[in-house]
C-alpha cells in the first residue's frame, strides 16, 4: 500500500509553462508586429508632411502668378511686345525684391531660395508690405530655408499652346510658368507645386 502511494505521488504532473523557444518565438513575433506598426504610422506622418507642404507650395505658386499676371504684357509706351529677351532691366533689378518690376518679361529666370514676397521679406516672416509680422505669428524658423521660387516666361506655338517656341522665335503668346521646389542635399530636388498660365497680346486695330 505505501509502494503504490508512493509511486503515484511521482507521476503528478506539474503545472504548465513556456520553454525557452516558446518565449524567444513569442518575443519574435511582437517585435515584428511593432515594427510594422512603427512603419505604418511613420509612413503615415511622412504622407502627412508631403501634403502639407503641397498645400502650402501650392498657394505660394498661385499666389506669384497671380502676381506676375497682374502686371503689363510689356512695358508701358516703349514697350515690345515680341522682345526676344526677357529679364528685369537694372533699375528693376536694383530694388529690394519684386517691387520695380512693373511688366511680365521681368519675372524671367527669378529665382529665389528661401522663398520672398514682393519686397524681399522671407515668405513666413512678413506682413505682406514690405515689413515683418509679428514673432509670435511667424512661420517655424527655418522652415522654408530649403524652398525655392522659381519663374519663367516663354512664347509658345499659336496653334499649340503647350509647345514652347525656340530661342528667337516669336508669338502673340506667352506662358508665365511657376515653380515652388525643394532643394534639399539629402533629398535631392523635389517639385511640391507649380501654376501656368497662357497670356494674349491682342494688337491694336487702330
């Protein structure tokens, strides 16, 4: 009797728990499960970086063109208007930003990184009148640092307005073209918007 009793005390089994394998292949699988979540909303944050900045870039290109649009088709009373060079005279050049340029032509070949207004104030920082707002209502220093603005004007074919004329020809249209790209040394240069728009000169009859 004491044998038997004896014997199946030592068969009890004892309670289970996870072997060493068990534990490093659960470990394992969370690890990935993290890092896939980690990867999801990092790729998220960075979707929403991108269409931030396309938001922004976008209003600043439609902004500038309207800017350039708003002014003469070429310079008032000694004007031509089929000049075959474009650019700011130096008077126009010599102001502090935009503010001289007072026909479309001028804004050929405009560059300018980090972004300006009109007068030269950092887009971010300014009032919109050749002034600085205030600090608490400025962009995030730095921000626009690697943006940069960037214009062209060029005649294109009449009977196909997509279709840029070659250096010398001429036409009764022009493209005003605006870019806003990020030059950056990391990222290489990346376009976050443009705007185009066809513009007419329409001879006198007189």
């Amino acid at each position: 009797m004491t044998a038997s009793c004896t014997l199946a005390g030592r068969r009890r089994r004892f309670p289970a728990a996870f072997t060493l394998v068990e534990a490093l292949v659960a470990i394992s699988i969370t690890a990935i499960g993290g890092t896939a979540l980690l990867l999801g909303i990092s790729s998220s944050l960075q979707t929403t970086e991108y269409a931030i900045e396309q938001t922004i870039a976008t209003g600043m290109a439609r902004q500038l063109l309207d800017e350039v649009v708003g002014t003469r088709y070429c310079a008032d009373g000694i004007g031509d208007p089929y000049q075959t060079y474009f650019g700011p005279s130096s008077y126009e050049a010599g102001g502090t930003g935009r503010e001289r340029y007072d026909d479309i032509d001028d804004y050929h070949g405009f560059r300018s990184k980090p972004p300006v207004d009109m007068w030269g104030v950092e887009l971010g920082t300014d009032d919109g009148e050749g002034s600085q707002r205030h600090p608490n209502f400025q962009a995030p220093p730095h921000f626009l640092d690697n943006w940069q603005q960037e214009i062209d004007v060029y005649y294109v074919d009449e009977s196909d307005l997509t279709t840029p004329l070659p250096s010398g020809q001429v036409s009764d249209y022009r493209v005003v073209e605006v870019r806003i790209v990020l030059v950056d040394p990391d990222r290489g240069r990346r376009e976050l918007a443009s705007a185009r728009q066809v513009v007419a000169y329409v001879p006198s009859t007189q």
